[in-house]
C-alpha cells in the first residue's frame, strides 16, 4: 500500500495534482477530544508515556480530518530525558529542565545505549498506530535537531533568543560541541528505532535554527542534521526523512542538497513563490501557511491556502502550516483549510 500514500509520493519527488496535507501540532490542546485524554492522562509527560492514550490522541485528528499523515504523539524533550537530564512541565509555562552546561553534568548524563529503557512506550506507540491508521495514511515519526534540543538543555527551558545555548558555545565550545554530539547520536538511535517500531517517514524539528548564523548555522543546524539523516539512511535506505530548519531564510537553498533531506519544511517567514523558485526546484518542501490563520479563518485563509497551492504546484509539495497550530484555534477553520486545499 505504500505506494499509494500520497504523503510518501510527494516525499518520493511526485508532483500530485492535490498536495497531501498534515498539520504540525495536529494531535494538541486545539481539540476538546485532546483535552479530555489528556485530563484521563493526568499530566503531559504521562500522556506521553502512556502508550495507549498516546495512540488516541493520535488517532484524533484523522478520525476527525483524514489527514494524509498521522505523527507520532510524543516531544522533542523526550530524549533529554532518556540521557538522564530531569524533565518537568511548569501549568501555563512549559518544560523545565536539570541544565548540562559542564563537563561534569555532560559526564553524568546516560550512554546512548540506554535511552531506550525510558523510550520504550514511545515505541510502541508506533506499534500501535502501524495497526490502526488507515491503509492511506502515513505514520510519521520526529525528533527535536541537536542544536533546538541542546538550547533547553542548557538552558533549562525554552528562551527567546536561545542566549544561554550561545553563551556556552562561545565560553565552552568543547562542552557545548560534546552535548550536541551525544544528542546527534541519541537521535540516531531514537529515529532508528522509530522505524523499527513501524514509522514510515521521519521528520527532524530545529525549531531554533533561525538564531544560527553564518558559519554556526553550518556547523550546528546544517552538519548535524546530514549526519542524522546519513546515519539513518544506512540503516533504513528506504525511508524518507524531512528536515525543519525554522527561520533558516536564505539559508534553506540548497538544504536539500546539503543535508540529504528528501524535503525540506518551510516556516511562513518565506513566501511560496520565493521558496518555489529556490528551494522546491531541488526537492519536495512542505508548508507554509501562517498559523494564525487557524485562529482568524475566513475569506483570508481560503485566499493564502490557495495562493500556496498555485505557487508550489509545479513541483512535489506537502501542504502544512509554517508552524504548529496554536491552542486557540478553532477547529472549524482546520476543516476550511482542507476543503480549501482539496477541493479548490
């Protein structure tokens, strides 16, 4: 049936008269099914963990959209904690985190071998929902990049301008090359397993890309990520990965290229027509309606779908949101979006 997924055709190169369509954040607090699992969860990170419910919310948004991907329910903090870093969520302010910005607390943190222990039920999750979906729907399964990961290790939690992260870089380049070299080999073993679990394609999130510059943006956006996907296209040749570098600007021309990514996702921060031109002509791209359209639907948000169609049209595109769906949207403006995309 792989074949027939229009998610892995776009993936594949195919230009398809009706782009796929996922959302980012399409399992989330958006939906009143969502938060009545995660009130019978108890607390986010059970959610997570519990693979059952998991699988549910899931499963939530295709029952209500058909959505033409399916991804994994799970968080790109996962892994910090599956190295041994302590993982908490503060009600109304996200993550919390112990921080690693020494050699001592880099030391301290688990071998990559042993991640697995607490990833287990994320992986069958996967197992799961491989039974479940739809014969049409894709499973998809993700990973925070190294550098986005490494920011709320250091940091201890998500920042504005990813400050501590840069001050570590530039105070303790070895500490700071280290952690995300043991977060690059964790996620290689993550991903991996992943697939092994029933995932069919795989997506890397460096929602944090956008605060690399130049040469760092290479080194710490650009290098780790080719190294993921080359890793894994080792292990897994078939399996196709897309790659997120938020905020990238100019610097996703030639992502494709330089990182092996059979496609690259755009944030709503670049035009359709500019990205058609530089950065589709060298693989499938996805995206990249404004999020906020989700929350203020109508004429605007039938008007921009469109636009994004017709701009990408020409060549493999998957269509999602430059971003994930935000907790105040309205589910009713999801629909219009899918009916826009589908059916003109």
């Amino acid at each position: 049936m792989a074949e027939q997924k229009t998610i892995l055709k776009a993936l594949a190169g195919e230009t398809q008269d009706t782009p796929p369509i996922w959302m980012m954040r399409q399992a989330g607090r958006y939906l009143p099914e969502y938060k009545a699992t995660r009130a019978q969860a108890g607390d986010f990170l059970s959610l997570c963990y519990n693979s059952d419910l998991a699988t549910e919310v899931t499963l939530q948004p295709i029952r209500r959209y058909g959505f033409d991907a399916a991804i994994l329910f799970a968080d790109i903090l996962l892994v910090p904690q599956a190295l041994g870093a302590d993982l908490w969520f503060e009600a109304g302010e996200g993550p919390r985190l112990s921080t690693i910005t020494t050699e001592k607390e880099l030391e301290e943190l688990r071998p990559v071998v042993e991640i697995h222990q607490t990833l287990s039920p994320i992986y069958q999750t996967l197992r799961n929902l491989a039974g479940a979906l739809p014969k049409e729907t894709t499973l998809m399964g993700f990973a925070g990049a190294p550098w986005t990961v490494a920011t709320y290790m250091i940091a201890g939690r998500g920042t504005p301008d990813q400050g501590p992260a840069h001050a570590l870089k530039a105070e303790n380049k070895a500490v700071f090359e280290a952690l995300l070299a043991r977060i690059t080999e964790a996620t290689i073993e993550y991903l991996s397993a992943q697939i092994e679990a029933g995932a069919e394609c795989v997506k890397l999130f460096d929602s944090w890309a956008g605060s690399l510059k130049g040469g760092d943006f290479d080194a710490y956006a650009t290098a780790p990520t080719a190294q993921i996907i080359a890793a894994l296209k080792a292990r897994h040749p078939d399996i196709p990965v897309i790659a997120f570098p938020r905020g990238a600007g100019e610097k996703y021309v030639g992502f494709h290229a330089k990182t092996g990514a059979d496609c690259v996702a755009l944030d709503d921060s670049v035009t359709p027509e500019w990205a058609a031109d530089n950065v589709q002509k060298t693989g499938c791209v996805q995206g990249n309606l404004a999020s906020y359209h989700m929350v203020s639907g109508g004429q605007a948000l039938v008007d921009e779908a469109r636009a994004i169609v017709e701009a990408f049209r020409n060549g493999p595109h998957i269509f999602n949101l430059g971003h994930g769906i935000t907790p105040d949207a309205n589910p009713d403006n999801v629909q219009r979006m899918i009916d826009t995309v589908r059916g003109g």
